[in-house]
C-alpha cells in the first residue's frame, strides 16, 4: 500500500512537471533588422537554453516556474536581461541586440584633435614615448613638435601651430589655464616646459576646430590632465649632468588617498665649462623648484586632486652687439619667481550627470636687468570653473560649463641714458568670464555630430563675444572614419600690448578643417587639410588696433607603425603650409618669421628586449623661414637655410632588487649643422649676425632610480 501511495505520487509530480514545461522561442536581430547568429540565450542560475541559428532563431525548454530572468549574450553585443513569468504556456520572446560601444567601434571627433591618453585607443603619444623621444630632451613640447602642425622654432618659446605664435596655444591642466608654462628664458633663445610629462595620464594636443569647453587660443590648445592616485607608493632620485632631484609619492593601504613631492636643482654651469657655449654667460642658467600633489577617492567615482608648483630660475648673459664697432656686449640678466597651484574636484551625481569643478591661482614675477634698465614684472591669475555633464541615452552627452578668471599684470621700469634717469609703472586688471554649452549627439554608432556655442566677456576689452563651434564624424569602416570641424575662436591681445593706453580688442580665426584617419592597436594613418582665417589681428601702423589680417592653409599627414618590424615604433609627420599675415608693423601681407613651407620629423625607436636597452633616432626638417632684411625692399622676402637636425638617445633599463634604474644617454643635433633661426641687423644694415642655438650639440646623461615602481614591462609593452 505504501510503495502504491508513493507511486501515485510521483506521477502526480511527473505529470505536474510535465505540464510545467513552458517553450520559449524567438528570433534575435541586430538594428539593422539582420540576424544574429550564435547568441547563447538561458534561464538565468538554470540549465535551460539554447542558441540561435543561422536565421536568428531559436528555441528551447524551461522547467522552472514562476519569475525568472531570461538573458542572452554575444561577443560585440551589449547583453540583454528580461524577466518573465513562466506558467507552462508557450513565450515568444524576440529582441534586437545592440552591438557592444568599444572604442574602436564607435566613431569620435577627430578633426583637429590628436588625443593620448591610456584609454584612448588612437593614442598617439604617452609619457613614456615623449621621454624617449630622441631631440625632445624629456620635453613635452619637444616631443610634440615631431607631429604634424607644430613647427620646429628654436629661438623662442612656445608651441607654434599652423601658422600661428607661440602665444596663440594655450596650455591647461585639469581644465585650468597654465599662464606660465615655460621657463622664462632670455631674448633668441628657447626655453622648455615646466612640467615632467609623467605628471599626466592624457594629453589632447588640438592643432584647431577644438571644443567650446576651451577660449582664448586662436590657434591651438595643449589640454594636459593630471594622473590619478598611483598604483604603490615609489620614491624617486635623479641625477644627471644639469642636476638632481628626489621624489616621493604615498599611497595609503586602502588605496584612496595618496600625497607626493618631488624637490630639484639644475645648474647648468660644469655642463657649460665642458661644452662651449656662443653667448658668454655672467651666470650660467640655474633653476630650484619642487611640486607638492595630493589625491583622494571620495566615492567610487569622485576623486579630489590637487597639484602645487613653485620654481626660481636665475640666469646672466652677454652677447655682442651687433651696432657696436669697438666689441661692445649687450647684458641680460634675470631672475624668475613662479608659482602654479591648481585643485580639482569631480563626482558623478546619479547616474547620468557628472560635476567638475576646479580652481587655480600662478603667479610669475621676472626682475630683468640691463646696462640701463631695471625692470620687474609680474603677472597674476586667478581662476574658477564649473562644468556639469549629461548623459543623454547610450553616448551621447550635453555639457553646460562656466569660468572666471581675474588677472593682474604690472611692469615697473627704473632706467637711465645719456641725459635724464627715468621711471614708468603701470598695471592692467582683467575680469573674464564665460559660459559654454556643447552636446555631443551620436545619431548612429557610425554618426556623431558635436554643436557648441562659447560666450566670452572681457572688462579689459569690455566686449562680448560668442563663439560657435561644430563638428561631426562619420565611422567608415572598422578602423577608419572621416571628420570635419569649423569653430569661431577669440584671443584677448597679447601682454605686450594690454599696457598701450588704446588697448586692442579681441584677435580672432574662423577655423575649417577635414580629417581622414585609420587607428588599430598598432597603426596610425591621419590626414588633414585645413583653412584657417584670421581677422582683427593686433596691429602697430599707426596705434594699436585690430585691423590686422591673415590666412593659413594646408595639409598635415601622419603615419605611425608598432608591428611591421619586431620591437620597433617608428612615426612619420609632415606639414606643408601656407600662410601670410599682415599684423603688427607689416605694411602688406606676407609670410611671418616663425613659419615654414614643409616641415617633416622621423621618429625611429627600437627596445633590444634581451639587453634592456632602449634606443632611439629623431630627424626633422624644415624649409627655410623668412627673415628680414633692411637691405631688400621686399619685406620678409629672405629666407634662412634648410633646418636639419639629428638626434640619438639610448636607456639601458634594470631592475636591481626593488630599485628599477635607468640610465640614459642622449645627443641633439649629433651630426653638428649649423642651424640658423633667423638674422639680427645693425641700425645701418651693414652687420648682421645669425640667430642660432648657444651651442651646435646638447649632451645630456642620467641616472634615474625608482624605488617601488617598476616601468620595464610599461617600456617592452610601448615598443611592442
């Protein structure tokens, strides 16, 4: 009776399971109404399931009951869960799956733009490269001058882009305007950067058509962002043939606090009593300085960064003047005070919106000394920014943003002559404001079109401006996309001319440019052409005005390979253009001092994995620039010789219990040509002298260990 009691009652379970059986069935297609072979669709924490056909469809059988979660996955899609309710009749569940937004999918704005950073998979140049790029000299500017757009200026400082100055790019970190990024150096002679390139994990160097997000560059704009918390705490000491320096960086253990310093001292003088120099130095160029930087998580997605700097530089020189018959020399003496500071803070409210806000105050004070003339100057700013972002759907995203900035500048001049002494101060304050609103719409995966709109307002000027801004990208294959841009962009006139008492009113440039470029992992293909217009250029004729005006045009191309040829990296750039200005004290329209016809840089790496050795080899050329002359009456109708230079460097890489050492060895300009900037003439025009680097090569060798962090495997993986 019992064994016929349990009988019955397993085929009441039977039967019951058996009508608790429900089929699920469907089909599966991607947006373009095409099917999707190969999905894996199951009752999730089941074994139920099954996978779709060569037509998308597909069925199977589910012995649950109840609520369930039905899910369905496919490499290059974005997975799809759905709950249902099974109750043993039958479910058609068909979906569109939606292919997976990868970055080398989806298209981006490019035109213009050369991003580098770990994320970006069209990254074109990291820390680590620009370190190891010979010529560049550890420089981040350096490096950047061997890509396209960026001419190759050596007797000024500044990145000069397009046809236009060194003061026509600016320089952000973190969003915030750098007002000082170079060391101030003396006339004829460049000076690099401030700051190391492994203080940033991005780099977006735009040679124009850049976003409302950033004003006050005509020409270009060098957008820096700082690294995060680091992955150990390491220590750091520097010794080379200009200097020393130590450095720490403290990473608490639960990883969401970190705070560094690093202290150095350069002093060029045994260097330059190795190495003759041209200009007789009074005092050899020095430079102590240190950076204090603090980080910390305040929620898995808010960070809080912030970045202090402080630099003093000192530095005499002599050179002959060029007027003089009897071996007289010019001096020029000074003394540098330079302080940035910058704190940013970003969160993610929600979870579409994304708040940055940031801060910063730098200041810079230069005391220059002549045979006459004693003169300080100083220059202040102080700034504020906001910008909040909004994710609208799957990618696309609106942008409102706004910025004050208050700056001081002053000069104090205490001189004398052959009659009378003299004195003149005089300082200018400014209170900028701005406001942006840009959206990034991507109407398709292959179609993303980018509208902004910049409004900006100066006392100084006391004008208001607006600046509109567009572009759009299309994806055309799986690695390649063609785009275009065009952008309104304002300038407020250079500090030369803010002290004039008729102030000019804002330079500006209506921007053009199509872009066409293929990215993989390991090759890079862009090519741009460009037009830019310049109007209400600072003008000197008569009194200072804005009725100067130009044009650049031209054609950039670029082509980097990782993977041909086993442990090589290898880029090649070139740039044609074709540019006129008539500004300042031009009396017509012709080719500016600081512009080249062609400009070409190859750059050739090669990591030897079983020596640890890393080498290198730069070349870059340039056509002559033109130059003026008092002698030809076609203005700026000379030109200087071709500009060639060489540059090798080598590392040899070892890592010594828990210290990782590098010791490296680089040579500018190897082979010796003579390279000439441009000419100086005397007030007769019957002397002149070349304006030239102080000496044919520069020799650098250091030793640099870290203590905590080893970068050997970061070095093979950038070379392979």
């Amino acid at each position: 009776m019992a064994r016929l009691i349990a009988l019955l009652i397993l085929t009441n379970l039977s039967i019951q399971g058996l009508f608790a059986q429900t089929k699920i069935s469907g089909k599966i297609t991607d947006q373009k109404k095409q099917p999707v072979p190969g999905v894996n669709i199951l009752i999730k924490d089941s074994y139920d399931g099954g996978t779709t056909d060569a037509n998308g469809n597909y069925s199977f059988i589910a012995n649950d009951t109840g609520e369930v979660v039905l899910a369905a996955s496919m490499i290059g899609f974005d997975p799809i869960e759905k709950k249902i309710r099974l109750t043993g009749s039958d479910i058609n569940f068909n979906t569109v799956m939606k292919e997976s937004l990868n970055e080398l999918k989806v298209v981006t704005i490019s035109a213009g733009t050369i991003e580098a950073s770990d994320e970006k998979k069209a990254t074109v140049l990291k820390p680590l490269d620009i370190v190891t790029t010979a010529s560049a000299q550890g420089d981040i500017v350096g490096a950047l001058k061997t890509l396209p757009g960026a001419q190759q200026v050596g007797e000024s400082e500044g990145l000069f882009v397009r046809g236009g100055t060194g003061t026509e790019t600016k320089t952000l970190i973190d969003g915030m305007v750098v007002n000082n990024p170079f060391y101030t150096a003396a006339p004829d002679i460049a000076s690099r950067g401030r700051f190391s390139p492994f203080l940033f994990k991005g780099t977006i160097f735009s040679t124009g058509g850049y976003s409302a997000q950033y004003g006050q560059g005509i020409s270009s704009v060098l957008a820096l962002e700082t690294q995060d918390l680091p992955d150990r705490t390491s220590s750091t000491i520097a010794l080379s043939s200009v200097g020393i320096g130590v450095g720490h960086n403290q990473l608490w253990t639960e990883k969401k606090m970190s705070a560094g310093f690093d202290l150095n001292y350069t002093n060029l003088l045994p260097y330059f009593q190795l190495i003759k120099q041209t200009p007789e130095y009074t005092r050899a160029p020095q430079f102590s300085g240190g950076s204090v930087n603090f980080r910390k998580k305040t929620s898995p997605s808010g960070i809080i960064k912030f970045y202090g700097y402080f630099n003093l530089g000192d530095m005499g020189i002599k050179t002959l003047s060029i007027d003089s018959t009897n071996g007289f020399k010019n001096l020029f003496d000074i003394n540098n005070n330079n302080i940035y500071t910058n704190l940013t803070y970003k969160e993610r409210l929600g979870e579409k919106y994304i708040l940055n806000i940031g801060a910063s105050y730098s200041t810079n004070v230069d005391k220059i000394k002549t045979w006459t003339d004693t003169i300080r100057s100083q220059s202040d700013l102080t700034q504020g920014r906001i910008v909040v972002s909004r994710g609208i759907g799957r990618l696309s995203i609106i942008r409102v943003g706004a910025e004050y900035q208050y700056s001081y500048d002053a000069f104090k001049i205490d001189g004398r002559n052959s009659f009378s002494r003299y004195h003149r101060t005089s300082e200018v304050f400014d209170n900028y404001t701005a406001g942006f609103t840009e959206a990034d719409i991507y109407l398709t995966t292959k179609l993303v079109w980018r509208a902004g709109v910049r409004a900006e307002n100066s006392t100084l000027i006391n004008k208001l401006v607006f600046s509109p801004r567009t572009s759009i990208a299309y994806k055309v294959g799986e690695f390649s996309q063609v785009s275009f841009a065009y952008g309104q962009f304002y300038q407020k006139p250079d500090r030369d001319y803010i002290f004039y008492p008729q102030v000019p009113g804002y330079n500006k440039a209506t921007h053009y440019i199509l872009n066409v470029q293929r990215v993989d992992d390991y090759h890079t293909l862009r090519a741009e052409i460009y037009y830019k217009k310049y109007d209400n250029l600072t003008s000197t004729l008569n009194d200072t005005s804005n009725s100067g005006t130009g044009y650049a045009q031209g054609l950039d191309i670029f082509w980097r390979d990782k993977k041909t040829f086993k442990g090589v990296d290898y880029w090649i750039s070139y740039t044609y253009l074709d540019t006129k200005r008539q500004w300042l004290n031009y009396p017509k329209e012709v080719t500016p001092p600081f512009a080249a016809t062609h400009t070409t840089s190859i750059v050739f790496k090669k990591f030897f994995t079983k020596l640890n050795i890393s080498t290198g080899v730069t070349y870059s050329y340039a056509t002559g620039r033109p130059y003026y002359n008092p002698n030809n009456p076609e203005f700026l109708k000379d030109r200087t010789i071709d500009f060639h230079t060489v540059g090798i460097n080598a590392a040899y890489l070892r890592q010594i219990g828990r210290c990782f050492a590098v010791l490296a060895v680089s040579v500018g300009n190897v082979i010796g040509n003579e390279q000439v900037y441009s000419y100086r003439y005397s007030y007769d025009g019957m002397r002149r002298s070349a304006v030239g680097p102080p000496a044919k090569r520069f020799f650098f060798v250091g030793l640099f260990l870290s203590f905590g962090q080893d970068r050997s495997k970061e070095v093979i993986d950038n070379n392979n």
